[in-house]
C-alpha cells in the first residue's frame, strides 16, 4: 500500500495533470502554474506554451466581438479571490479560445461554467488560486437552437426546463454582485483610511484645545489674584468715596465672574486629560448642602422666591467636598437662573441602601426632551441662540456631571413635580475600597469664584429700565443691554452728554424706540426675550424709525456676522472691550450726522414748497403783463416814440424771461414728485424731433448736425425728451457765435451703460466749473451774452439721476464743451420687445 507520504513532487504533478477535470493553477500574479491535460485539450492549447505565462495573455477577449467580457469578469473574480480568501463561484461566461491554425485558426465561440477557490498557507496567505472549469457550450447551444437532437436531449430538457433560465440569471446576478461588491469593498477601505486620518487629526486637535485652555487658564489666574487681592485691600479702608467703592466691586464682582470661567476651563482640560483625582473626606452633606443654600437666601428675598431644603439633621458621606460642593453649587445656580420671579425651588437629600440621591426641583420652563442630553455637553447651554437669558460659558453642567461619574454615580433632568425641572443625581455613600486614605474635610475655598460668580449674576439680572433727566435739545439715545452692570457703565460713560434711555432686552427696546424716536440706538446683541439683531430687524420695518442710527456691542468678532447686521440695517460695530471715547466718538458722530440730515431735509422740503408757492403765484402777474403788452403794442405802436417803443419791448423781453424761468422751476420740482412711468424709447426719432423743435427758435442761422445711429432706452419718453432739448439747446445757443456751428450727437457703452453725448465746437467753460453747471441758477455767461435762466441743466441733472444715471460735462474756454449722460442698457429680451412704445 502506497502512502502520500512515499509520493514525490512530480508524482503529485502527474495525478493533478491527469485529473478528468478541466483544472488550472495561477500564482496571486495571475500566471499559470500548472494545468491539467483536458483543459488543454478543451482550450486547444499546449502545456509548454502557457506555462509561467499570464492567464489574459493566454486566453484575451476575441477581438472580433466588441461584446466580449468574458476576460473582464474573470478578473473581477479572481480579484475577490485575492481578496476575501474564499471561492467564487462565476456565472456562465461566453469565452471564446482560440482555433488551431490547422483548423482555420481565428476564434471558437465556447461557453464555461468557472469556479475559483483559494489555497492559503498557514499564515493566511493566499498562494494559489485553483481555476476549476466545466464546458458547457453544447448545452448553450442545445438552448439557443431550441431544436431536440436525441431523445437524451429530451430528457434532459424536460428535466432541467424548469431551472435554466433561473440559473442562468441567478448566475448573472451574482456575477453582478461580485462586481459590485468588490468596488464596494474598495471604497469600504478607501474611507475606513480617510476616517482614521479624520480621526487622528480631531484627536489631536482635542489633544490641543485642552492643552490651550489649560495654558491660558494658567496663565490667567496670576493677573486676575493681582486685581481681586488689591481691589479687596482697598475695599477695606474705609476713607474711600462711595463712588469709587462702587467702581472698586464692579471689578471685584467681574474679576470674580472671570476667574469662575478660568476654573472651568483648568478643570476641563485636567479632566480631559484624566488628571482630575477625587480626595475623599468624611462630611455631613446635608451641612454642605445648607452652607451653599444659604448664599441664595437674599436672592431668593429679593426675587420672592419659595426656596426649601428637605435635609435629614445629619446625613455622613464619603465624598470630595469641594467636588461635590460645586455639583450642589451648579445644580442651584441654575435653578435660580431659570425660575421665575415669585417661583418654587425645592432641595432635597434623601438616601436609599449605599446611595445618596440628591434633587434640585423648580416651576421654571423645565428642559425639552430633546435637549435633555445635550445640556450635559460641553459649551452646551440649554437656550440656544442670541436670545439666551443667561451667560456663561456652558460648562457648568458638563463639570458637574463629569464630577458625579468620578464618584461612580450618575446625573439626569426629569420633568418636576413643581411644573419645571428636576436635576437628579445618585452618588454611593461610602468611598471604594481602592480609594486613597480619607482625610480632613477641606474648606470651601476653591468655591468662592463660582459662589460670588454666580450669586452676582443672580442679583444683577433683575430687569430694570430707567432713564435720565431730559435735557432739551440734546440728542436722544437707547442703551438696550442685559447685562445691569454693563448698562450702568454705558449710561455713565454717555450721561453727560445725551439724553438717555435704559432697558434690559430687544422686546423692550422696539417698544421704547417706538414710544421715544431716538435719534441712536446702542444695542447689545445676545439678550433674553428677543435679541439684538432681531429687534433691528423690527425697527427697519418702522418708516418713522428708518433714520435711526444703530450702533451694536457685542464681544462676537466673527467678520461675516457684522457683515450681516451691517446689511440688515445696523450702522456701526464696536467689539468689547472698547474705550469710553471711542463709544462717545460714535454716539456723538451718528447723532450730529441724523441732526444734520433732518436738518438738510427740512430745508430742502421748505425750499421746494416757496419755490413752488412763488412761482405758482408770480406765473399769473407775469402772464397778465404778457397779454396786456401784447395788446398794447399791437394797438397803440403807431402812435407811440421810439423810446416808448424801446422801453415796452424791454419789458416784454423781461416777461418773456421770467415766463421761462417760471416754466423751468415748475418743470424742476414736478420732475421730483412725478411717477415715471417707463416705455422702450427710440433714441433717434426721439432726437430728430428733439432737433426739430430747437431749431425753431434759431431760424436765421444754419447748423451742421452729424447723429449717431443710437441704441434704444427704457425712460420716461416726456422728461426723457426735456434732456435732449435742453442739451441741444445749449450746444445750439453756445455754438451760435461761431461761423460754422458743428454739434455732433452719439453714444459710447461701457460696463453695462450706454453713454449718450451732445457735443459743438462752441464757446466752451472752464473745466474748474464742470462741477456747477448742474445746479440750480448756476451760470458761466452773463445774461447779455447768451440767454437763459440757469435751470435747464439741473433739470437734466434730476431726470437723468432719477433714471438710475450721471450726467458729466467737459469743455475748454473756445474750444467747445460735450455734455453726457449715462443709462443702463438694455437686455436682448427688452429691445426685441413686441410692445415697444417708440416716443
């Protein structure tokens, strides 16, 4: 008997060459190692011919077939082979080998049923990919043909009817799905690698952002023992004015408001970095609970607050004090903070077993659900948005939780039985057994800056409006701020000089801009009931308030949300912290510039209505005169002197004038007060009428026009038609003098304008001057010279400006002057317009 043991290598080889199966080996390379001899023979090929050489450079696509993929999807097979070390069993492919050249060579049409299969060695490593096929081409084409061919053939139909095209298909889809299961696979490792990197990257910058608020935190808490020590010293003496003690504890309050911040930040990056430790001690925590509870007492007082403890006389616990001290200190802080005035607060401590349950209940708006996790979360707070009702850096409750699960306990927030929330937290009575030894209770020390943070913060959000003494004729100014001692500082900082307002909100502050009118509005931007840029929104829609002038503080530095105030209406930003004089500077700058304005304003209305008045009330005199003049020369020139002739012909000369300048400020004031009302205009027509109409006064002379084929505009076509008449006019009257008078009329485009010119080679201006012909009674020549009334250009000056244009004149002293005005262009849709209204 023969064991495989006795069995050589070549041995082995010969068995494999000789297997009944159509049998490839390939290396993880994909070239062939070895083969048995019936795929050789299926496959018309020679042993020593594919040996060591690539499977696709052996059996490729046909090239004839453009539909060809049997070469693809047996790489997309063998490729998972590779790759899930596990067999894949492939769809019938279409693989068409190869014809011996004695036999007419090119390609035989084959059909194949594979199957690839993995051999690993003991690391897992796949050395060789088994490549098992069976032909299948007659039974294709036995399906094709759908002819019976023997009574076999029959049978076997008959058989397998029922299961061919399932198989067939299921075979289709699974070739499918291992394509797409490979792709999948490659994209599966391509992001597992872009989220490790992710990973890493946000690790180090957590890694970081505790280092930094560590370092800072550090680097804080020198300066800030520097201004609390002295400022309590001078405290003390008691020789100081009442005003300067008031300044003294608004930076003792702050300063202690801001070490409460450095704290959490230090104990939020030792937490972080686990370095946070517990120092038991054996206290009564219901004395701990009583001393920091009785802090809140005058709050409570002055707020009219029902605030009751339910503690047990003695209540022995194993805890950090200080630790526990600041879970019992935040729990309560924020209990005031959201309950409201006349509300309920309630503290209990009760124990059951080994636990020690401590419950903060009160009737405040409570915590959405939704929310009820997250306010746990650093920087989290439980009002989001600009219109919290507190500050804070939203740490507090995420110490204290991470307080509570150092001690092996648990926190959540509950719906209370008093209506609002209920703060929950279970701690074990008795320190583990691992802990360190238990030591003295310590003192409360490391408890003063949140305790005086906190209690301040209480005390100082009472809401209060208030203002100063009237003083007539002084600017009027809002102050709307939350923050009381930030108010007070403002009010003192702009007392002197403005007459002030006060309130504590934006609900507040709309309804007192409303009531006052202000001529400035100070603001800040986060506040309770509705914030800052939230009541500028609400005061924009208010016409009489849209020359109020705003002006924001705020410590938000991001550039993009000044940007978007500054868009919805606000006029200035100062960031705090910020200068007395420079909040001055500003309030002063905005109040004088809306003084001003109303004043420009007023006078404009009051110059428009006597221009007006007067030139309604002198039109019917000088139209009497007119007539009567008429009359009289018509009837009774014969009979007059010529000196009489001369002095009535001068007087009729001065009517006429005074007709015209009377026409031309009537035509100026309607020009601001009538709706223009726009068509698509013909340019050129427009200005050979314009042309038509001028010449008429000018009939003793010739002039020589060059026109420009203009563009079209949309206008007002009768105040459209006074500019060209006027500017015709003036190049017309200007040019008179000269022996040939030459006006040339044309346009220019430029930057979506089109540029419309008159220009003559007249009399021309001083350019120095270019700047006053466009205003009212503005002249360069004297009446004897060249008439007119000093209207018309300011006449083209406010049509063209109401048109959304400029007008622009340039000259030289007798070289002539080219007078322009702009118009925005019109779009292809606007001039193949089927409605245009050509005036």
């Amino acid at each position: 008997m023969i064991n495989s043991t006795d069995l050589n290598q070549g041995e082995y080889r010969l068995i494999f060459e000789s297997l009944p199966g159509l049998y490839l080996i390939l290396i993880p390379d994909l070239r062939i190692v070895a083969v048995s001899e019936s795929y050789l023979k299926a496959t018309n090929t020679k042993r020593d011919e594919i040996l060591g050489r690539g499977i696709f450079d052996v059996f490729p696509d046909n090239p004839s077939d453009p539909n060809a993929d049997g070469a693809g999807n047996l790489y997309a097979s063998l490729l998972l082979v590779l790759k899930e070390k596990a067999p894949n069993t492939m769809a019938v492919q279409k693989y068409d080998v190869r014809r011996p050249e004695s036999e007419g060579g090119g390609f035989e049409e084959k059909y194949w049923s594979p199957m690839n299969s993995p051999i690993c060695n003991e690391k897992g490593e796949v050395v060789y990919i088994i490549h098992k096929v069976e032909e299948v081409t007659e039974f294709v084409r036995l399906k094709n043909k759908g002819k019976e061919q023997n009574k076999l053939t029959e049978e076997l139909r008959n058989l397998t009817a029922s299961m061919e095209t399932e198989i067939y298909q299921r075979a289709q889809e699974i070739q499918n799905n291992n394509k797409k299961l490979l792709k999948l696979n490659e994209e599966l490792t391509q992001r597992e690698k872009e989220i490790q990197e992710v990973y890493k990257r946000l690790f180090d910058m957590d890694r970081l952002k505790s280092q930094f608020f560590a370092n800072v935190s550090h680097e804080l808490r020198t300066p800030l023992t520097l201004i609390i020590g002295p400022t309590r010293t001078l405290l003390k003496d008691q020789k100081i004015s009442s005003a300067q003690r008031t300044f003294l504890e608004t930076i003792e309050r702050n300063s202690y408001t801001l070490l409460k911040h450095v704290n959490d930040l230090l104990d939020l990056s030792k937490l972080e970095a686990g370095k946070m430790t517990l120092r038991y001690s054996n206290v009564n925590l219901s004395d701990v609970i009583r001393d920091i509870a009785a802090h809140f007492n005058s709050v409570a007082e002055e707020r009219n607050i029902d605030f009751t403890l339910i503690l047990p006389k003695d209540f022995p616990i194993q805890v950090d004090v200080p630790k526990v001290e600041r879970i019992v200190l935040n729990l309560i802080s924020n209990a005031f903070k959201f309950v409201p005035d006349s509300g309920k607060i309630h503290c209990t401590l009760k124990s059951e077993g080994p636990i020690a349950f401590i419950y903060v209940a009160d009737n405040g708006p409570g915590v959405p659900i939704h929310l009820r996790d997250q306010i746990f979360e650093k920087f989290r707070q439980g009002e989001e948005g600009d219109s919290r009702s507190f500050g804070g850096t939203g740490l507090g409750l995420a110490i204290a939780k991470e307080f509570v699960n150092l001690h092996f306990g648990s926190i959540g927030v509950f719906d209370s039985f008093l209506g609002g929330a209920l703060f929950k937290v279970q701690i074990p009575i008795y320190a583990p057994i691992q802990a360190e030894e238990i030591q003295k209770p310590v003192g409360t020390e490391e408890l003063i800056p949140a305790l005086m943070s906190d209690i301040n913060e209480l005390k100082k959000n009472k809401i209060e409006t208030k203002g100063s003494s009237t003083i007539y004729n002084r600017p009027k100014v809002l102050i709307v701020e939350d923050n009381a001692e930030m108010r007070n500082y403002i009010f003192d900082t702009l007392s002197s000089d403005f007459n002030l307002w006060v309130v504590s909100n934006g609900k507040q502050g709309l309804e007192k801009a409303i009531l006052e009118k202000p001529d400035v509005i100070v603001t800040d931007i986060m506040m309770p009931v509705m914030s800052g840029d939230q009541m500028v929104k609400e005061i924009r829609k208010i016409p009489e308030l849209s020359g109020t002038y705003i002006l924001f503080l705020s410590a938000k530095s991001d550039q993009n949300f000044r940007i978007k105030l500054l868009q919805e209406g606000a006029q200035d930003y100062l960031i705090k912290p910020f200068t007395p004089e420079e909040l001055v500077i500003k309030v002063h700058n905005f109040a004088v510039l809306k003084k001003t304005i109303e004043a420009l304003e007023t006078a404009n209305r009051d110059m428009e209505s006597f221009s007006y008045s007067v030139s309604h009330d002198l039109r019917a005199p000088i139209l009497g005169i007119e007539g009567f003049l008429q009359i009289v020369l018509e009837d009774f020139s014969e009979t007059m002197d010529s000196e009489a002739l001369r002095l009535l012909k001068t007087v009729q000369k001065n009517a006429f004038y005074m007709d015209n300048l009377i026409q031309d400020l009537l035509n100026f004031h309607k020009i601001s007060k009538i709706d223009l009302n726009t068509r698509i205009v013909d340019m050129n027509k427009m200005v050979e009428e314009a042309i038509a109409t001028v010449l008429q006064n000018y009939p003793k002379k010739s002039y020589s026009f060059q026109v420009t084929e203009l563009p079209n505009a949309l206008a007002n076509g009768s105040a459209l038609k006074q500019v060209w008449v006027n500017l015709i006019s003036n190049a017309v009257k200007y040019s008179s003098t000269r022996e040939h008078s030459m006006i040339e009329i044309g346009f220019e485009e430029i930057d979506g304008f089109n540029i419309y010119f008159v220009e003559d080679n007249g009399v021309g201006f001083n350019k120095t001057y270019s700047n006053k012909l466009f205003k009212v009674f503005q002249r360069l020549h004297t009446q004897e010279e060249f008439e007119g009334t000093g209207v018309g250009l300011a006449i083209v000056a406010r049509i063209i400006q109401r048109h959304g244009g400029q007008v622009f004149a340039e000259g030289e002293v007798n070289k002539g002057s080219k007078f322009s005005f702009t118009l925005p262009k019109l779009s292809e849709n606007e001039n193949i317009y089927e409605g245009v209204i050509k005036v």
